[in-house]
C-alpha cells in the first residue's frame, strides 16, 4: 500500500477514536519519516478533538520533522499560550535554537527549570542547555536560585562552578567547587579537582591544593580519566612554581592514563591532508552579505583565544569564541555527490551565518576562533567571500608542550596525548596553510605568538585596516561585554598578557627529550 493509500486508510479507520489511537498511528509515519502525512492525519485529529492538548504537541513534532519551523513554532506557542507544558517548551527551545534565536531559546528552557521543583536531573539538563547556548549569566542565575532554594546537590555547584569559571568569575567558581567537594560529589563523573589548577597560577607548594591533589592521587577508587585530571592539575601547578621536573613526571602519567582511553590516527589525518590537497577547488555560490566572518585558526594553544578577545573589543566586533558549526556543516556537505556539493554551498553559509548573528543586536564582523577551523578554509572561501583568515602560529616546541600538557576533554583532539601526534598535525597544518595561500582568494593573515604578546596593542592595531575596521584602542575591554571563554585558555586569556610562555620549553629539554627530536626550534 503506498503512502498516500496508508494515510486515507488510517483516517477512515480511526473515525471517532480516542486521541491516544491518533496520535500512536501519526508516531508511526513519524517513525517511517513521513511527516507531512503524520502532520495531515493530526490536523484532521484536532478538528475533531481540539481540546486535547497533545494532539497539538504531535503536530508540532510533525512540523518540525519536515522542516516547517514556523508553523512548529506557532503550535507549540500556541499551546503554551493554555499553559505550562515542559515537553512543548523543550521542543520550542530545539526549535529555536535551530534558528539561531540562543536568547529565546534559553529563555524557554530557564521556564521550565524555574517550574521544577524535585527532579533535580531535570534542573541540571535546563542549566547545561542555557550554558551551552551562550546564557552563561541566566545560566549562573538559575544556579544561585535553586541553592537559594536548599538544593544541596553537589553537583549544582560543580555545574555553577563551571559557569562562573568560564565567565572569569574564578573566586565563584573556586567556592562552587569546594562546596562540591564537601558535598561528596562523583570524582569520576565530575573532575572537579583538575578543574581547581584552571583558576589561578600558584606561588609555592604550600597552597592547600596541593594537598588536595595529593590526597585524590591515593584514592584507588578513582577511574583512568579522572586520576587523569588530577595529574594535569598537579603537573600545572608544578609548573607554575617552577618544579619542571615534577611537572613533566605527572603530565607524563596523566598522558599514558588518558591514552588507555582515546585514540588518534596519524595514518587517518594523513589520508585526510592528502584528499584536502588534491580536491578540486569549489566555485563560490554565496553572495556577499553583511557582517564579516573572521576565522582565527591554527594548531591549539599559538594564542587564538586571546586574539579573538582582543578583538573583541573593538565596538564593531562579536566573539562568538570556538564554534562547532562550520565542522558540522563541513561534515554535511561531505555526505553529497560534488555536484550536489557545490549547490548546496549557499544554504549551508545561510545556516552558519544564522547561527554566527543569532538573535543579537548585529554586529559588522563576527569571531569564530575554533583552531581546527583550518582544515576547511576552502569551503569558507567557498561560502563567505567576503570572510577575512588569521592564522596564528606560536614556536613548534612552545605549542607541543602546551598541547600535551593541556587536559582536553574532547575526542577530536585525541591527538594532544602523544608527541608523535602532536608532530603529525603539526606538519600537516603547514602543509595545508601553505595550499590555501596558494590556492585561495582569502586574506590570509599571519600573526606570530611572540609578537602578540610583546606588543599586543601595536599587533592588533596593524591588523585592523587588513580586517576592514577602524582604528580602536584595543588595551582596554569594553565594559559592555563579558564574553564566556570555554578554551582550555579561560584563565590565561582574562589575565595582563605575558611572556612567560615563550622559550618555556627549555625548561624541559632534558625531561622531555621528544620536544628536541620531533619538533624544530625555529
């Protein structure tokens, strides 16, 4: 029986059933992706049952199945307009989020946390939603409401102290997580001990996290990933006090630890530079629109992060800090035919400039620092010619050590748990720099960690006439913004810039001879 047959069949078996019978037939072409005819089958539904509130919810669901976000957004605000009704709020939120509209969509979700009382999983997941769409101050509003309340859930304050430390607020944050600490939480679900050493630069070794990390070391009770962080949190506050050799010991345990849990291929990314470099070159299929995007890219750790805030002071310039979205859409388009490909280049450049405005006043240039950006610059040449590249690179020695001695927690950058990693994408981040110099029409813009950190105003203000904007004093941060900072820099980033990083790497010659075997000086 086709489609359509399936759909009058089920209308004329239906007839005057209860709503629970229409709506289980409607998940079924749900379920088989035909929307549209779940959607016409509900719309017949309510016609005959307008009362009943979860005919609509379907037929929300139905819409925003087929891609028909308007008429999902009136339904389901239509039948909040009757109520409370958490699924439709969650549902809206995804809705908007989808669109870009992050305030709105925080805003439906902090609704429903404000509207829930025992379900403290409930709480979490509205507080991790409102954080991951870029609310971090509604977010950290949301946590100070509930412990007001005597939620006493370590987690909540583990969560808050994320929140905080992202913001800059570190003495929050550092509360928060003692609070944690105190309550008992789940060591190996929240590694709130390595998240301590993100908070400050210690002075000697009489700082009571050092006792703290010491004491955890010992629990043998604690998984490989969280011992894990503990030892990249010992290993940084070594560092900072100048005990290199007890440093390079820890991180080296910690690196071996997490080994035993990530994998990265050097054969996979080096199949992956080769097709990069011998793909045929994209026809632009975008036209020029307002707002510049300006994509900071590089290996981890050559000062991204902090050349994206220092733009971000310039009055006409929004830091969105490091999205995952050109990946997403890059990974999209891979799934196509080539022809396919290249005409489907402008709905994806719509959807990432979507998401890069969202529902914010407009701005004339727009951040995204995401590092691993640079593998895909010929699709943002592609899609946005009118974008602008900078392309950070810091001394191969400097940014090996500062990777490997970093606790990423995400699976694409598996690579920073081994020097021969480290090297392997090293080299082919150099290869593929060089080819899109070559290749492409982009302004691709170099600027040398060194420099930026010995002069960064004078750095920042050459670059400015090549990024089309005016001249700005960048010294000063404006006072209007408060940017979260989720990088593994989101200390480092909020403080005076320094240089004590450079030539860091000297330090540790002899303790981690890989620095001097696979990575050159210059």
């Amino acid at each position: 029986m086709g489609s359509q047959a399936a759909l009058q069949a089920a209308r004329a078996d239906l007839g005057d059933a209860p709503a629970a019978e229409w709506r289980d037939v409607a998940r079924q072409f749900l379920q088989r992706g035909q929307p549209l005819f779940a959607a016409a089958l509900l719309e017949l539904a309510r016609q005959q049952q307008p009362a009943d509130s979860s005919l609509r919810y379907w037929l929300a669901q139905a819409f925003w199945q087929a891609g028909e976000t308007g008429r999902a957004e009136a339904e389901l605000r239509g039948l909040l307009a009757g109520g409370t009704h958490s699924a439709a709020s969650w549902l809206l939120a995804e809705v908007l989020r989808a669109e870009g509209r992050l305030n709105a969509a925080a805003a439906c979700v902090a609704t429903v946390a404000r509207g829930t009382t025992d379900d403290m999983d409930g709480v979490l997941a509205c507080i991790q939603f409102v954080r991951e769409s870029h609310q971090h101050a509604l977010a950290a509003e949301l946590c100070e409401e509930r412990l007001a309340r005597g939620a006493g859930d370590p987690r909540l304050h583990a969560v808050a102290g994320q929140i905080e430390q992202e913001l800059g607020h570190f003495d929050r944050a550092r509360a928060h997580y003692a609070a944690a600490l105190a309550g008992g939480i789940d060591l190996n679900a929240w590694f709130v001990p390595g998240s301590l050493a993100s908070l400050q630069r210690y002075a000697d070794r009489q700082h009571a996290d050092f006792a703290l990390f010491d004491a955890h070391l010992r629990d043998r009770t604690l998984s490989a990933r969280a011992r894990a962080s503990v030892l990249f949190a010992l290993g940084k506050a070594c560092d900072d006090i100048g005990a290199y050799a007890d440093a390079a010991h820890a991180w080296r345990q910690a690196n071996t630890l997490t080994r035993q849990t990530v994998s990265w291929s050097r054969t996979r990314w080096r199949d992956f530079v080769r097709d990069r470099l011998s793909a045929p070159p994209l026809q632009s299929r975008s036209a020029r629109v307002d707002g510049v995007p300006i994509f900071v890219v590089g290996l981890p750790r050559t000062g991204t992060t902090l050349m994206a805030e220092l733009l971000g002071r310039h009055p006409d310039v929004c830091n969105r800090g490091e999205l995952p979205t050109l990946e997403f859409l890059v990974q999209r388009l891979a799934g196509l035919a080539p022809a396919q490909r290249t005409a489907h280049l402008q709905e994806a450049a719509g959807i990432y400039l979507t998401h890069l405005r969202r529902d914010d006043p407009p701005a004339s240039h727009y951040v995204d620092k995401n590092p691993l950006n640079f593998r895909y610059l010929d699709q943002v040449a592609a899609m946005f010619p009118q974008a602008r590249v900078i392309h950070c690179r810091r001394q191969p020695r400097d940014t090996a050590l500062s990777i490997w001695s970093q606790p990423f927690a995400r699976d694409d950058y598996a690579f920073a748990r081994d020097f021969g990693d480290i090297a392997a994408l090293m080299e082919g981040c150099n290869e593929l720099m060089r080819h899109w110099r070559q290749t492409l029409p982009l302004p691709i813009i170099t600027v040398e960690y060194e420099q930026l950190v010995a002069d960064p105003a004078a750095t920042v203000k050459a670059l400015l006439p090549q990024l089309g904007l005016s001249a700005h004093n960048s010294s000063e941060p404006r006072a209007s913004t408060s940017t979260p900072i989720t990088s593994a820099s989101l200390w480092q980033a909020r403080q005076p810039v320094h240089q004590r990083s450079v030539s860091r790497w000297r330090h540790y010659a002899e303790l981690l001879p890989e620095l001097v075997e696979l990575f050159a000086e210059a």
